[in-house]
C-alpha cells in the first residue's frame, strides 16, 4: 500500500489533501463536471450523512491552519527516517487486520479456492501482505512495488519462501499488459520492464494497493497521467489475472466523485462490492478500499470494461493527451441512469465511509474551536 501522494492543485485546505483515482487534466470536461454536481446533489437531497461531510469540509476549507497541518504531514509521508518507515508499516499491518475481521477480503468466500496465489500491487511497507500471508500461510504471493531508487518505499514483510518481491513500476509493465513492439522514439522507450508474471498464471486474490509518490521522477508526457495510468495499469493486470470467483482490492478515493462512482457501478455489474475504511488510520481522508469478491471476470460486462481500462492505460502510455481524455470518455456513461440504477446502493456501501471521515475531520488540530454541524443519520 505505497503512502499517497497525488493531490488537487485546488487552493482549500481539504481539496489539496484529497486524491483523486483518476487525474483531472484527464477526467474534468464540461460533462464529467456536470455529472459530478448531479451525483453531489442527489447525494445531498438523499443522505443526511453524506451532507454533515459536506459541510464539515466546508468549515476545513474555510481554515487556512488546515494548510500547515496537510504540509507536516506530506513532508513526514515523502521523507520517512528508518524509524517512521517502521512505524507507516505497522500501521498497515494494523488496517489490514482491520480489514479482514470487517471484510475477510483476505480469505477466499467461493468453494475450491482455497490457498490462492496472491498479487499484491502497490505492497510497500508490506502491511497488507502481511495480513494476506497470515490469512493464507500455504498461498505463494508476488509482491509488486516501486524502487526506492525511483522513490518508492522499502517492503518491509518479512522474507518468506512463498513471497516474492519485484521491485518495479506497475504501469510500465508493458509486456505483461501484451505490448512488446514499443516505438524507439517514446520518452521512456528503454525503462519498459521485461514480462514480471508468468504465462497463465493466476491469482485468487489482488490487492490493488498503489498509489503515486511525489518523489517518483517521471518522464514530462507522464506528468497529469500518472494516477489514471496507475489505476488502469492496476485493474487491468488485476482482472486479467484473477481467478473467476476470485477477490479482488483497490486502493480508492472519494466514493461520491463521479469517476469513482463509475468504477464502483461497474464492478457491481460483475461482482459482489463493499467499501471499507479503516478507523486505525488515514480516517480525515478521503481514501477507502473496494472490496468485490466472486468476481465473474469472464463475464461481458466484465470483458468490455476490461477492454476500455486496457485502451485508457495504452493511450495515456503512448497517446497524446487528447487522445488519453477520447479514451476516458469514450462510450461514457449517463449519470442520470447510473443513480436510477445504483444510487441507493451507492448511498448504502458508502454511509460508513463518509461517517469515519467526518467523525475524524471533525476532530483534526485545525478544526478545533469550530462549530460541529449535525444533519442526524
């Protein structure tokens, strides 16, 4: 679960400790603002708890303390010492406990897939691997996560037989995603890593834990790419690897935020969706993991989201940026049918979210001395 670091360039306080899954250089057109006002209204009209966060962040927004504090905690999070790095590690030791004893995302819920191979994604510091490994001793796991050397963080699991760690950036995995012939004139045309997972090999559960680091230099064609080629890359390996049936966790943020809503309606279509949170930690953020277990991924729906996910990776690796924001939109879906369809559920999956956020922003050093609002349940 590689530490956060993408942020809006917005000036509020809460805005900038925000991450979106997708980038908004990509993401933000005329339309795509237009959904994300309708879901935010909806969500305002229909759940009281949803709008005590609203106005929660409101009053963060409006405190420029909030600055300085979201400032500590970024720099602390960029350059953690030996005994920080230690500390981060236990702490998602900590949420990926708490995870199993809400979820049991880590043991497998269909019949005959018992000690599945796991694939870990984004695993730095290793606390959710640690927590996959005890709940499965006899699973072989692979582990992927950013050097160090390009600004990653160090695994600090245990070593293990059945673990292996490759130290390598997800999104440029290229083989593994089937591209071998890349032009000689792309930026990164030497830093394209040779194929990481074998030929058939398939995973019971992955977890799609990674999220871009501030450190990490990347070439200038990158730059406004990199979350949205980072959650693709994620989905894309992990679908395609996944055992039908199979579990699968990805890192999220912001469960209202249309592009999040999207992601969300569409792994419904194919599998069976919680929203977890975890108390112990990260609770003033907006970050949350999408639990979908029994995954169908041989499914349409699952194949054609598959096909558009891989086509969004390709083209903000290779494509120029109008090109990457054609692909992202491209047979888009309506957000009034979305919420006719999903909205409730939507509303249902997310209340707890919500609820830990408000309840830990409420109570964050710069808010003190602020009105607490309450809307009631």
């Amino acid at each position: 679960m590689e530490l956060s670091a993408s942020s809006l360039a917005s000036g509020s306080i809460q805005a900038r400790d925000e991450e979106l899954s997708v980038d908004p250089e990509i993401t933000e057109t005329e339309s795509s603002a237009a959904a994300h006002k309708v879901v935010n209204e909806y969500l305002l009209e229909r759940c009281n708890v949803f709008k005590e966060l609203s106005e929660t962040r409101r009053r963060g927004w409006e405190n420029p303390k909030g600055d300085e504090y979201w400032e500590k905690r970024r720099h602390t999070a960029d350059n953690p010492d030996p005994k920080i790095q230690q500390i981060f590690f236990e702490m998602t030791k900590r949420i990926g406990a708490e995870m199993q004893r809400s979820t049991k995302a880590f043991k497998m819920q269909s019949p005959g897939l018992d000690n599945p191979d796991i694939l870990d994604m984004g695993s730095a510091p290793g606390g959710f691997l640690t927590a996959a490994m005890d709940a499965n001793p006899r699973s072989d796991v692979i582990a992927l996560s950013l050097p160090p050397s390009h600004g990653g963080y160090e695994v600090l699991a245990p070593e293990h037989p059945r673990l292996s760690v490759k130290l390598v950036d997800v999104t440029m995995m290229a083989a593994d995603f089937g591209v071998l012939d890349i032009p000689s004139e792309h930026p990164d045309a030497l830093q394209f890593h040779p194929k990481q997972l074998k030929d058939g090999q398939k995973f019971g559960i992955v977890i799609c834990g990674g999220s871009v680091v501030r450190n990490h230099q990347v070439a200038t064609y990158r730059q406004g790419r990199e979350s949205c080629r980072l959650i693709m890359a994620q989905v894309v390996l992990g679908l395609e690897r996944l055992i039908s049936g199979g579990t699968m966790i990805l890192l999220l943020h912001k469960p209202e935020a249309w592009p999040t809503v999207k992601i969300l309606y569409t792994f419904s279509k194919f599998a069976s969706v919680k929203l977890f949170k975890p108390k112990s930690a990260h609770g003033s953020r907006s970050s949350f993991y999408m639990v979908a277990t029994n995954v169908q991924n041989q499914q349409e729906d699952a194949m054609v989201a598959l096909a558009k996910w891989k086509k969004i990776w390709h083209e903000c690796t290779f494509g120029t940026q109008e090109e990457c924001r054609e692909a992202f939109h491209e047979d888009d879906l309506d957000v009034h049918r979305v919420l006719a369809e999903f909205g409730p559920d939507l509303i249902r999956m997310s209340k707890r979210v919500w609820s830990i956020q408000t309840s830990n922003l409420s109570k964050a050093p710069f808010m003190s001395g602020t009105r607490v609002w309450k809307a009631g349940k």
